[in-house]
C-alpha cells in the first residue's frame, strides 16, 4: 500500500494491491501496524536481509519466465513495469493494457490495473477461444492457497470493471506444473468481501491519532507475522507459553487472563488436563514452578510418569542420524520436489576409539536412491554385528523421510518398515516430550542444547541457513567454482555432523537423569 497525492496536492489517496488485501485478511492488526509505518506513526520495520526469502523470490521468477517462455507462440505483449509511481504513470500502464487487450494479442503478461484506490499486476491474461480473457498466475507453491485466489480474483473484478469479457475459470500454474483451476463466481465475492472489509478498517484507523494497539479486538490477529510476534513479545503475551493455541488463548482472555505471567499466577478453579497443563508450563517459563535443575539459564524438571525409562541401554553399535535436504529442489526430470542430499551419522570407531562421522551425498535422483540403500545396508550390516543397536534421531522426520525416500525410489521398502517395527529408530523428541518440563518455549533440539553441550554452534545454524548454502553449493557447481562449492559443502556437512553429535550427548544427558 502506498499514498497517491491528489491532483489539487491536498490530500493523498491510500493506494491498496492484491497482496496488501491477502494480508489483512490473514491479518488486520498486520495490515494496521503497516498503515501505521507507511503514515509516520511509528517507526517503519528495520530492513533486513532474508536468505530464504530472497532464495524463493528467484525461484519463483524462474517459473515465471518458463512459463512465459512456453506461452511465446501465442503472441505476448508484455506491460512494462512503472518506473515512478505516480497517478499519471499508473493511469497510463493501465490504459495500455486494456489497449492491448484490444489488440491482436493471445497474451498479456504483467497486465497493469489501477482504479484510483487498488493497483496490481497480473501474471498472464490469456485470450480464449471464445474471445473471452482468463486471468492466470504462476505460484512456487505445490497447492493451491487462499492468497493466491484473491489474488486470481482481484484481477479478474478489474477486468470486469473495465468492461472486458472474463473468462469464468481462473487458474494457477504451480510449481509443480500442475494447473489448478477456479470457478471466479466462487472466490469473487470472497475477494469483494476483503477488499471491502480492508478499505474500511484503513480509513477507520486512519482518522485516529494513535497507531494500533496490541489487543484491540476490532482487528484480527493472525499471531505469526512480524508486527504479531512484535505485539506478543512486547505485551507478555499468552502465546509465548510454549503449546499455547489460538483457540485456548481466546478462551483466557474472555476469562480476563492477557499475559503469560498473569496466566502463571493465576488460580485455576475449573480447568482440563491441557489447560493445567498450559498452566504449569507457564510456571514454568516463568520461574514459578520447582525445578530439578538448571543449566546455562535453561532450568528443567522431570515429570511425574516420564518415559526416561523407555530409553534402550547403550550398545557400542549406536547410531545417531540426521537428514540435510533440500525442500526447494526441482527434479529436473519430473514433478518431484525436494531432495535428501546428505544422510548424516555418529557411531562410535570399533574398539570404542572415539565416534567417527559418515555422510552419504546425494545431488539428484540417482544418487538420492544410491545414498538410500547405502544408508540402510549400513545399518543393517552393523545390527549383524550389534544386534542391540538402535538409531537415535530428534523428531521424526527421519522416519517420515525414509518411508517417503523408499516409496519415491521403490527400494528397500520392507528394509525400512522392518526398521520402523523393530523399534531401531529411537525418537528422543519423544523422550524430551513426555519426560521433561522445560523453561525453553521450544522443544528444538537446539534449544535443548545448553542443558548438555556448552560449546556454541558456528557457521551453518540452523535448517534454513543449511537450504540457502546448500543454493549456494549449487551455484557454485553450477559456475564450475569447485574451490568455493567444496567449501559451502564442508560447512554444511559440519553443521550436520554437529546435529548428530548433539543427538548423541542429548541420549545421554537423558540417560544421566533416570
């Protein structure tokens, strides 16, 4: 969104698009704090530079460009992007796309829309054998979401108001060159309904003094984004308790309970074992509860009926496993997305001399398959020799990945279920869960690691940071630097190696507690 002066120069006009529309209705607060920055009452949002986002970005404009590169044979006109945003510039880029819809063209991309009060762009306005005009557009994404509908819809209501024919299927080209196709009579009104909604929540607030406040309940909140996260961490908010849900705070806050320590401090008079529950890891976190111990700031304690017990006696054959991959890889070849591209383990050196690392590598289809069955046979070759072994892992992804890895390749499929059913894959996420109260507000693995591994991580920290450098390795194959490709890998395979260590330390520390 965006202030237009008036011709006269005495006022401005508040300018909304398609995307400022999806976020207020994810998220009025959002919007209003938005409102807020771009008006001068507070300060706006300090810039920051986001690997992942910026990593989507490009790969979202390559899918574009496919797109609109198999779409040439039809005849494109493509609408130049405004250089300076002004009511004249905006005017003209609109009128020249109903112009060249006009025209003889099969293809409008980038087809400009201004009203005086709403301003976007739409991907590909495509001509359709019966002369009417569909609005499509290209998404990453491997679904189809709300946002993108009345983002399909709000293009198509300003080709209707323009007085073009309007094809009644709308459709979105997404990442997985699927085509996903909408009936424009259902998410038109949806669309009109938000824009309408947001237009006038903007002028409402626009007419008062002071910016949004946290709590104010004519807004929705969606208590994800920046400007939620911002207002829960300054107002001791109930969703810092850790497992606290939408629905659950609502309730406390109709009850008059606002914040995490009031919560805490609360008597509970009538309550379900969840809501105790909540209650008592907001004690918790706020240092009300009794602990049996604390370490680096991070304090615990062992809950009645924990599950330490459950955890299998050490064998020397242990291992302790962890998954890199990459969710935005595109198989070249098909639809697929996503790639395991390093199968990571500790196992101690036989002997007991110390714990080596070994990695499996995988960067395409192939070697992904080839990595699948070197991990697998690894491990059961060593259950030969340890048939006591188990295969330590923290949250189960690694099972969800294996099975999914299988049935991609159909390899070793009754390999890895006889894995799952023996019980050789232990998931310590469900120790750390049922056994522990913890001060933390997250069960990461690397929240947890204070408690029993004091070194700090360098590098590559966490999975995101291990996606933008694994782009990066690519990049780097790709640009024939096999110096800073070797590199960019040897920090991820560290970071990796560092995960699996931290499983191991974590077994135990749990272990030291029983």
């Amino acid at each position: 969104m965006f202030f237009l002066p008036t011709a006269d120069g005495s006022s401005a006009d508040l300018v909304i698009s398609a995307g400022d529309i999806v976020a207020a209705s994810d998220c009025e607060y959002g919007a209003m704090r938005a409102l807020d920055a771009l008006a001068g009452r507070i300060d706006p949002p300090t810039a920051t530079t986001d690997e992942m986002t910026t990593l989507v970005t490009a790969l979202g404009h390559q899918h574009e460009q496919e797109v609109l590169e198999s779409l040439r044979h039809r005849g494109v006109y493509e609408v130049p992007v405004t250089g300076r945003t002004t009511r004249g510039t905006l005017t003209a880029r609109h009128d020249e796309t109903i112009s060249a819809l006009a025209g003889g063209h099969g293809v409008i991309y980038q087809g400009s829309f201004f009203d005086g009060t709403f301003h976007g762009r739409a991907d590909f306005l495509l001509r359709e054998p019966d002369g009417t005009w569909s609005v499509n557009d290209t998404k990453l994404s491997r679904t189809p979401k709300e946002s993108a509908l009345l983002q399909l819809a709000a293009y198509a209501d300003q080709l209707a108001a323009a007085g073009v024919p309007v094809h009644p299927v709308a459709r979105l080209i997404l990442g997985t060159g699927e085509v996903s196709t909408h009936e424009l009579a259902e998410i038109l009104p949806r669309y009109r309904g938000a824009r309408s909604r947001l237009e006038a929540i903007a002028d409402e607030h626009l007419d008062e003094d002071e910016p949004a406040a946290w709590g104010d309940r004519r807004w929705s909140v969606c208590l994800k984004c920046d400007a939620c996260k911002e207002g829960i961490e300054d107002n001791d908010d109930l969703m810092l308790v850790r497992r606290m849900n939408p629905a659950r705070r609502a309730r406390l806050i109709a009850s008059g309970i606002t914040t995490m320590h009031g919560f805490a401090e609360s008597t509970l008079a009538k309550a379900d074992n969840f809501l105790r529950d909540l209650h008592e890891q907001a004690r918790m976190q706020t240092g009300l509860a009794p602990i049996d111990g604390e370490v680096a700031g991070t304090s615990y304690r062992i809950m009645d009926g924990h599950t330490l017990g459950s955890i299998p006696a050490p064998s020397p054959g242990d291992i302790f496993f962890d998954f890199e991959g990459d969710p935005l890889y595109r198989d070249p070849a098909g639809k697929d997305w996503g790639l395991e591209y390093l199968f990571g383990l500790i196992e101690h050196a036989p002997g007991g001399k110390g714990i080596v690392f070994t990695g499996y590598t995988a960067h395409d289809r192939d070697q992904e398959r080839q990595a699948l069955i070197d991990f697998v046979t690894h491990v059961n070759d060593r259950r030969r020799t340890h048939p006591d072994l188990h295969v330590y892992h923290y949250a189960n992804y690694e099972v969800t990945a294996l099975r999914k890895l299988a049935a991609r390749h159909q390899v070793m499929i009754a390999e890895v279920e006889e894995l799952v059913e023996a019980g050789v894959l232990f998931d310590l996420y469900v120790t750390v869960k049922t056994s522990l109260r913890l001060s933390a507000r997250s069960l990461s693995i690397k929240k947890l690691e204070p408690l029993y591994m004091p070194a700090s991580r360098t590098g590559t920290a966490t999975a995101v940071d291990s996606i933008t450098q694994y782009s990066r390795y690519r990049t780097a194959v790709a640009a024939g630097d096999d110096e800073e490709a070797a590199a960019v890998f040897e920090d991820i395979r560290a970071y990796n190696e560092y995960d699996c260590l931290s499983t191991l330390k974590l077994r135990d520390w749990l272990l030291s507690l029983r």
